[in-house]
C-alpha cells in the first residue's frame, strides 16, 4: 500500500468522474435502487453520484444512524424497500444478516478473509481503525499507555472525551466484551467513568476539543483526525496514537454493505457494490474520507499509519454483532440512560 500525500478534492473527484465517464461510454443501463446509508451522505454521496453516472442506475438513499437503519431494517423485515444495507460498522450488519443474501466469490474475494462476513452475507468496504487522538502541546506518544486500560490511572482524571452513543465506540466495547469478557469491561467502563470524561456527541467534535487542548485525549476513530489536518493544516495540535499493546482500543474495523434477501434487483445491487471495491471508488475512501482501502494497489494519505503495522487484536468481525448487550451493559453501568 503506498502513501501519497493527498490530493485536491477536486482533482480526485475529476479524476474519478472522468473513469466514470469513459466507462459510461460502454453502456449505461438505467434502473434504480435504495440504499440505507449508515455511513454519513457528506462521506459517500459524492461516491453514490459517481457510481449513478456510470451506470444510470439512479439510488435513493436513506441515511441515517447505522444502529436505527439495523432496527428498521428488523422491523420491516421481508417487507423493507432497502436493496442495499451500507453500514458504518460490522456490529450493524452482523445484526440484520439472517436478512442478507449470500455474496458470490467475485465480490467477498477482492477484500481480505478478515475483511468480510463469515457467512458470505456481507463484505468490507473501507477500513477504520480505532485509535487515541492526543494534544501533541500536552502530550508525546510516550506519555501514553500501552493499553486503553491505561487510561483508568487516575491521573487521567478530567483528560478524556468519550463519544459514548457512537456506534463505532460501541462496537469497540463489543470487541472488549468478546475478547475480556462482561465483567472486565464493565471494570473498564467503570475505571473510565470514574476519570470523569468528557461526552461528545461523536468523533468530530472530540477531535475538536481535543485540538482546543479542552481535553488530553479522545477515543476515535483515525480519519476524523486528517479531516482537521486538511482543513488547519498539519500544526493542527493533535495526532493519531495506535496503542501499542494492541487489544481492543486497536480494533480495526471495516465499514460494509450487503443485499438484502427481499430485494427484487440484485443484479444493480451487485453492481453498486463491485463498484465500491472498484479502483476509483476506493481512491476516493483512501484519499477523501481517509479511509484504509482494501484492495490491492490503491494509495493512501501520507501521514496514515499502514494498516500492516497497527497491532489490532485478534477479534473476528462476527464477535462484534451483539451491539444490543453492549447498549445494555452501558445502561446497566449507569453511562448511557
């Protein structure tokens, strides 16, 4: 995987339009689809635009939280108008895939075995790895612990932001609970409950205060950090920290898309994900949305750490479904009401 420094937007989203174009020279075959989008409209519908151009094939999506789309998703059922589920997290599409139909080997086989539904029912998209922001005016890499265990130390004590009620945090709790169990994550929550944190009510904004030196550190997800990076510049006071003891604040995750098993139009659905794995598209995650690509030859932001040298723990994408008894250990813990 190489690492470039990355490009204008513009020069990106031209590039892309312009292979979009050319293939479109090829045949452009109409139809329709709808996408529930647990990934935000400002990261992928320039994307879902592109994928429009190629092919004709015009999608209405549905965007929302990926937790809310999995329960409308289970509350719809068979009757869902959803061809397409594009998640923010594997915890999201593990819980709706007895409702995902089997993905041929054309499309689970472009991404790594880790990267993809054991049950062929879903695969990666992009991946995104947990990390610690940290104030690099307070703070050095060596200042911090080898494991978010770490960060119980009292001496942590009014110095962390929390993005409690997202869903990739959750899912980070998920893989705590699967790889120590309920009791030891319920110490961890404690320990860190204890520390005082600071609430946020997602990643962007804890980057934010993180950078304002308002707090230490934050528990995120890596690309929020390069969106400020972009924007500030790179004296932006705040960095990416890969734990180095690995263990669940390492998790990496990959967000993801299946076909709904109800849907009448799998042949579009198909394309809209062999798409998505397509070179362009996956330039654009790497490049626009700093995302970790998942196929083979695709370049990524120069500063990104390669997805080979972060530590992540060995925890299987399908331990990370029971989103629902990680929301129930929050509310029993008194974290979340």
């Amino acid at each position: 995987m190489r690492r470039v420094k990355a490009p204008a937007v513009c020069l990106l989203l031209l590039t892309v339009a312009a292979v979009a174009l050319l293939a479109s020279a090829c045949g452009r075959d109409g139809g329709s689809l709808t996408v529930y989008s647990g990934r935000s409209e400002s990261l992928v519908d320039p994307i879902i635009q592109l994928f429009t151009e190629e092919t004709g094939i015009k999608v209405s999506v549905k965007f929302a939280g990926t937790p809310q789309l999995a329960a409308t998703l289970l509350e719809e059922g068979s009757n869902s108008p959803a061809d397409v589920f594009f998640a923010q997290d594997p915890g999201g599409l593990g819980s709706v895939e007895q409702l995902l139909a089997p993905l041929p080997a054309g499309i689970l086989d472009r991404v790594p075995e880790w990267a993809r539904s054991p049950e062929k029912r879903w695969v990666g998209i992009s991946g995104r790895a947990r990390v610690v922001v940290y104030n690099t005016d307070n703070l050095s890499e060596g200042d911090l612990p080898d494991d978010i265990w770490g960060f119980t130390d009292p001496k942590w004590k009014g110095r962390i932001g929390w993005p409690l009620t997202n869903a990739s945090f959750q899912t980070m709790v998920t893989g705590m609970r699967s790889a120590r169990g309920e009791e030891r994550t319920r110490q961890w929550l404690k320990g860190i409950q204890a520390n005082s944190p600071k609430f946020f009510a997602s990643n962007t904004p804890t980057v934010a205060a993180v950078g304002a030196g308002e707090v230490d550190v934050g528990f995120v997800n890596h690309y929020y950090l390069y969106r400020f990076l972009t924007e500030e510049g790179e004296d932006f006071p705040a960095r990416n920290y890969h734990l180095r003891g690995g263990g669940s604040g390492a998790l990496v995750m990959v967000a993801g898309a299946g076909i709904l098993r109800s849907s009448n139009k799998e042949r579009d659905a198909k394309r809209f994900i062999e798409y998505l794995l397509s070179e362009p598209a996956q330039q654009f995650f790497a490049q626009e949305t700093f995302e970790y690509p998942l196929i083979e030859g695709v370049s990524v932001h120069h500063l990104l750490t390669p997805l080979e040298e972060i530590k992540k723990p060995s925890i299987s994408l399908k331990e990370l479904a029971d989103l629902d008894g990680t929301q129930k250990l929050l509310r029993e813990t008194g974290i979340l009401p």
